[in-house]
C-alpha cells in the first residue's frame, strides 16, 4: 500500500487533478525526461500544437449542421455521410480536445459540449460525396466523453507516483534524491515510466499523436 499522501489523496480523489497535476511538475523536474515533462506542462496548460495531443484526447462526436435537400432546407440536423468513405468519417467525427485539465474539468462542471467547425472546403467536398448542399457543419461533443479523459491522466500520474515512491520513498516532499541512483539505475527508471507512458498511447511515435483533427489531409489526397 501507498506510504505517500499525495497518492493516497490522488487514489480517493480528495484531492483535485489540477493540483496533482502540478506537484508531479515539482517532482518530475529532478527526472530530467524532456518528454514527460513536456506532458505535464501541456496537461497543466493546454496543448499548443495539434501534433502533440495524444490519442486519449481524441473524443467522439457527431456531425450536425445545415443543408439543403429535394428542395428543403434541412438546420441544425445530424448530416447523413452516405458515399464518404469510412476514414474520411473516422477522422471527420472526431475532436481533439486539447484544452487544460482544468479547463476540461470546468467545462464537464457545466456540462458544456465541444464544437469544432467544419471549414468552406470541407463542406463543399462533403456536399459532392453526398449530394446535399452543406452550407454549414460542425462536429459535436459531449461531456460523457470528454469526461473519458480525466481517468485516463488520473491513472498515468498514480502509476507513476507508485514507481516513484517504490525507488525513492514517500514523496510528500515533492523531492526525490535523484543523484543517489546511478546513471545505469537512472536510465531504469526512465524506461519504466516510459512504458507506463506508452501503454497508455501518450508519446510513442508519430502514430499515437493526432496529426489531423479534420478530414483536410485525407480530402486533399482524395481530390488531388
């Protein structure tokens, strides 16, 4: 059993995520991982770039918008994707939510859905494939599952913490004697917590970040 009360607050959930967040932040310092400290900062922040959101970020929504067909002019209904193939619809139904944990956990608080916009482009290649006239689109989310994301982080620092605290002791310092461990035992430890980082799709490789969070690649490709 956990010795430290920063993994027992983070396990019965008496402690907020944000704040979890940010004394792993202290504590990760001393690791010296520049990708595992670059997960932190955009945990804490948001993430900048659209390349660097991993897949447990990537949520599931529904495309609704406006069209017109046989003469009727169909507002703010789920639009049809008959003829798309099926990846330009993976791609096209999903969102990247990259927003801070805090600002997920406020939104899920409110029970505010996620919007992306469909650009001009997009609509207009949809309404060729489909044969409706899409004159505005967006891709719609929910909370339910954005709420989805929040164990995901939880479990990530928990496990973490528990390697740490099993090499190094209680963490409740939010210091760990790095420099007592060799460079060989140093490097160890890095790859553990890089696996436990791997197994959960963060940072392994180009294939488990989001390149596009709209179908713009795959309908260039498909036009040209």
């Amino acid at each position: 059993m956990a010795n430290s009360k920063i993994i027992k607050e983070l396990a019965n959930g008496t402690i907020d995520l944000n704040t979890s967040l940010k004394r792993a932040k202290v504590i990760f310092q001393k690791i010296g991982s520049t990708e595992l400290n670059q997960w932190i900062k955009n945990e804490i922040e948001g993430y900048k770039k659209l390349e660097d959101i991993p897949l447990y970020r990537r949520v599931k929504g529904c495309l609704k918008g406006c069209y017109i067909e046989g003469g009727l002019n169909c507002k703010n209904l789920l639009i049809p994707l008959d003829n798309v193939e099926e990846e330009i619809i993976e791609g096209l139904t999903y969102n990247s939510a990259g927003q801070s944990i805090y600002a997920l956990q406020e939104a899920i608080k409110t029970g505010q859905s996620f919007v992306r916009r469909l650009e001009t482009y997009e609509c207009k290649w949809i309404s060729a494939k489909t044969g409706r006239i899409i004159y505005e689109a967006e891709v719609e989310t929910d909370t339910s599952q954005v709420m989805n994301i929040i164990p995901v982080v939880e479990n990530l620092l928990l496990e973490t913490f528990l390697l740490l605290e099993k090499e190094f002791g209680v963490l409740d310092d939010l210091d760990i004697d790095w420099d007592s461990k060799t460079e060989d035992e140093q490097q160890v430890i890095v790859e553990k917590i890089i696996i436990i980082f791997q197994d959960n799709s963060v940072f392994v490789g180009d294939g488990n970040k989001i390149k596009n969070s709209t179908v713009a690649s795959n309908i260039s490709n498909k036009a040209s």
